[in-house]
C-alpha cells in the first residue's frame, strides 16, 4: 500500500478561498498570443464596477452619471502591472520622454458576439491589438481581443480584421468617459491604434513589470507559503 502523504493545510487552501483575481490566477501558459482575463464591466452595466485590490473583491467605484455604454466586455489581464517597462516602452513608441505606468493591472477590451450577463468572470482571450493611451504622462494601454471560440469575433486574428467603425467606438468611448458635459477639457488622449505583435509586447513588458513589483509575493506563492 502506498503511504499517506501528510496532509498541509496549504494544499486545501485553493479549495477554502477565492483566488485572488489579480495574484491568485495565471496569465496562461500561452501567454501572449492568448490571456485570461477578469471580466469587471460588461455592457448593460449602469455602475462602473472595479477590482478592489486589497480584497480582491469589485467594489462600485461610481455609478454611471451620463450616457456612457461600455462597448466591450471590460477589465484586466491578471499578473500584470503598468510600471517602469510599460511606462518606458510607451515613451519610445510615442516619443515622449517621462512615461510612467499608471499603477494598475493591464486593461483589456473582449469582444463577443453573446450578451454575457454580468462581470466578476474569468475568460479566455487573444489580443488582436490595443489603444496606445495617454492619462496625463502615464500609459494607460487598452488591449482589444477578441473572446475564444466566438462565432463571430473568435476568428480575428488582427484589428485590421475589425470594422473602422468599432474602432473608432472604442476610441470614442475611452476619449470621452471621463467628459462631463459642457467641458470641452481633454481628459486623455489615443496616441496610437496598434495591431498584435505590438500588443503582445505590451503584455510582456507589464508581465516583466509585475515580476519587478511583487517579486516577494512571487516567490512566496512558488514555495508554497501561502
């Protein structure tokens, strides 16, 4: 009879707590020709919802004061961290020195052809390309992909697949849902409409940017302390 390994309490813990969303799940393997992603927002939302990262829990961060629909399903790439790569790689692309990252997990944009019903969901996506945004001097990437398998979005490989119009809707949208009415102020710009390859650097260098950062909670999920 084989012996008993002894039990550890650390091996029972996946099954006692929610990961968290941000930590506690994996890139993927494929990453990053394909991404999970933690779905926060979807369309039909009136409240902008967001990750509460000390919980790991959404959180209502405000509700939806103006006419603002969400054209995608929206929110993060897990292990991922805007810092000095990211802010670093925005400056060469736009040529502008002093980027920083803004601090945040990389967001990303899913297209679907399907009415998913609400967030807090994990999916399973590949980058077809991104919007090169500006928040002041921080880069705040917005990564466009489409969602695994879909009937209609699922086979686009690059933006250039994707109608000018959509877009074009998705720039409108990140251009204007920090806007209230009557203030003609730029809140943030679009520098670039980048395709795949470009995004997928984006991905590594916010990879490479959440190892920098939480190399100490890297090592301790690696050994198992938690």
């Amino acid at each position: 009879m084989a012996e008993s390994k002894p039990f550890r309490l650390e091996d029972a813990l996946p099954f006692l707590y929610r990961r968290h969303p941000w930590h506690g799940i994996a890139i993927g393997a494929d990453a990053p020709r394909k991404v999970a992603a933690f779905i926060e927002i979807v369309p039909t939302d009136t409240v902008k919802y967001e990750l509460d990262k000390a919980t790991g829990y959404l959180k209502i961060d405000r509700p939806q004061k103006f006419s603002n629909v969400y054209p995608s399903l929206y929110g993060f790439i897990p292990q991922t961290y805007c810092g000095v790569e990211s802010g670093k790689f925005c400056s060469e692309r736009t040529g502008r020195p002093g980027i920083v990252g803004d601090g945040d997990p990389l967001d990303i944009c899913v297209l679907s052809e399907r009415d998913i019903s609400h967030g807090d969901i994990l999916v399973q996506a590949i980058p077809i390309g991104g919007l090169r945004m500006l928040d002041g001097n921080e880069a705040d990437d917005k990564i466009i992909a489409v969602l695994e398998g879909d009937a209609v979005y699922g086979s686009w490989l690059e933006i250039e697949e994707s109608p000018a119009a959509l877009v074009e809707r998705l720039r409108h949208y990140f251009l204007t849902y920090k806007q209230v009415p009557g203030d003609e102020r730029a809140r943030v710009e679009i520098t670039h409409v980048y395709g795949r390859e470009e995004s997928h650097e984006v991905i590594r260098r916010t990879q490479l940017d959440y190892e920098a950062k939480f190399a100490e909670l890297r090592e301790a999920m690696r050994a198992g302390r938690f």
